[in-house]
C-alpha cells in the first residue's frame, strides 16, 4: 500500500525542495500537491474597491496555481511519478490542514519559510501552524 502524501506548493523554493523529497523518498507514494488561495491576499491591493476586482484576482490566482501545477507535473516526470493537484480556497495552513483531513492524507510534507539571520530558526508561520494542528506527521523540508 503506497503512502498518501499532501505536498502544498506556493511557488517559493522551499515548496519546490519539498516537492522534490518528496519524489526522491517516496517513489511510490500516492502524492497531491495542493495550492491554497488566500482571500485574504485580495486586501492588500489598491485596486480591491473596484467593481469585479475579486473575480479578476480569484481567476488570476487559479491561473496562478495552474502553472504552478504544470510546474509541478514536469519535475514529478523527471522522476517517472505522476500528481494529483487541487486548488483550496481559504487561509493556508487552515486548508492544508482540513484537506488532509478529509482525505485521508498519511502525512503532509512542505517547505519552511525562507528566512535570514536569526529569524530563520524559526519554521514560517504557515508551515508552524500545519505542524502544530495537524494530526498526521509533518515534514517540514529546508
């Protein structure tokens, strides 16, 4: 029985390693990767007032997650492994999180956030929030 992995992915480098460990530690392994759109993203531009802002950004941020993906799909051939994706609509860690719930993830392995100095001994806020809420195993990959 292969192992069902949740990899979420953000674009960042510390998603595509995570990603990568993921091929190279669980060939077999059952593996979705899962890209959350944030709502709460759309906030922090100045164009949020305008008329039909939200479904331009939320069309936007799935075409966003799509490349991604094709990304994603084109490093996993490189290692004769094929992907499931999804696309979630939330605040990340929270949907990373129920999604593994739901479907009935083994474990859940993502990148840390990319810090300097002596804030990077800690983990990213989003990868330290699935660590802490998660009832599944975490690897968190830096």
């Amino acid at each position: 029985m292969s192992k069902r992995i949740l990899v979420p992915i953000d674009g960042s480098e510390q998603s595509e390693k995570a990603l990568e460990y993921v091929l190279t530690e669980f060939p077999d392994g059952d593996i979705t990767v899962i890209n959350v759109i944030d709502p709460i993203d759309v906030g922090y531009t100045s164009t949020v007032g305008m008329p039909g802002y939200s479904e331009e950004w939320y069309e936007e941020s799935k075409e966003s997650a799509e490349a991604l993906f094709e990304d994603a799909q084109e490093t996993a051939a490189e290692y004769g492994a094929t992907l499931s994706t999804t696309t979630e609509l939330g605040r990340p860690a929270q949907a990373i999180v129920e999604y593994a719930e739901e479907n009935d993830f083994d474990q859940i392995i993502m990148g840390s956030h990319g810090r300097s100095g002596v804030s990077r001994i800690l983990l990213g806020s989003v990868a330290e929030t699935v660590v802490r809420r998660s009832p599944m195993p975490v690897t968190v990959v830096r």
